[in-house]
C-alpha cells in the first residue's frame, strides 16, 4: 500500500510541475464533469491534485504547495480553494455559484466505473446517510 502511496504521489508531482500534464488532469476532469463551470471544475483539479500530493484535506497544506507549483500568491490560492466549497452568497465577485455536490455523484460514480473497466465487474460502494432526516 505504501508504494501505492509513493507511485501517486510521484505522478502528481510530475502532473503539477509539467503544464501539459496538468492541462491533461483538467481535460479528464472537465470530460467528467461536463456540467460543472470552468471555474467548478478547476477547483475541483487544484483539490484533487492537492489531496494526492499533501495526502491530506488540509486547505492550509494544499494551498501550501500549491503557491510553491503554480507560482501563485499563497492568499490567492487559498482563496481559491475556499470559495470552492462556499456557497453562493459567501463567495466574493458577481455571478458567483455554489457547486451543487450532489450532481457530481452520477457523473464520478460513471468515472469510477469507466476507469476500473476490465474484467471485473463488481464494485464496492458505500454510501453515508447521515445527514438524511
């Protein structure tokens, strides 16, 4: 598991350094994720590519190294990945939206499904109903 670990975060790195690379993570993402916004799905590539680099959901780590790959000043970048998740009203600029989580779940549920295309054909899921009434 480790070496799984150390071989995902070794291609990010190389998928955050070359511009081509990253270009390539957001046409995956974009293709994926046809409904969401430019912006949305940016966001969404900034996070991903984070999370496997930092190997944490931590803004404050993600952002960090962020500033460091995209040359970017760091209370941009965490701004960025804020306004993100912020809804609507809590986002700064005009014509800002919220991302509606739950219109991802068809689309990344389709993803998984075409990117573990094989011979199997099983897949696991679980599902958190804690926030149901």
């Amino acid at each position: 598991m480790m070496m799984e670990t150390t071989n995902s975060h070794q291609k990010a790195r190389k998928l955050v350094s070359n511009p081509d690379r990253l270009s390539s993570w957001k046409q995956e993402v974009s293709t994926a994720f046809a409904h969401l916004s430019k912006a949305q799905v940016l966001g969404l590539v900034y996070w991903s590519v984070g999370i496997v680099l930092t190997g944490s959901g931590g803004i404050r780590q993600i952002s960090a190294l962020l500033v460091q790959e995209l040359k970017q000043k760091e209370g941009t970048v965490f701004q960025r990945l804020r306004e993100w998740y912020l809804e609507a009203e809590q986002k700064r600029g005009d014509h800002r939206r919220e991302l509606d989580v739950t219109s991802c779940f068809g689309p990344l549920l389709g993803w998984i499904i075409k990117l573990g295309a094989g011979n199997e054909r099983r897949i696991a899921l679980a599902l958190d109903a804690t926030t149901l009434g």
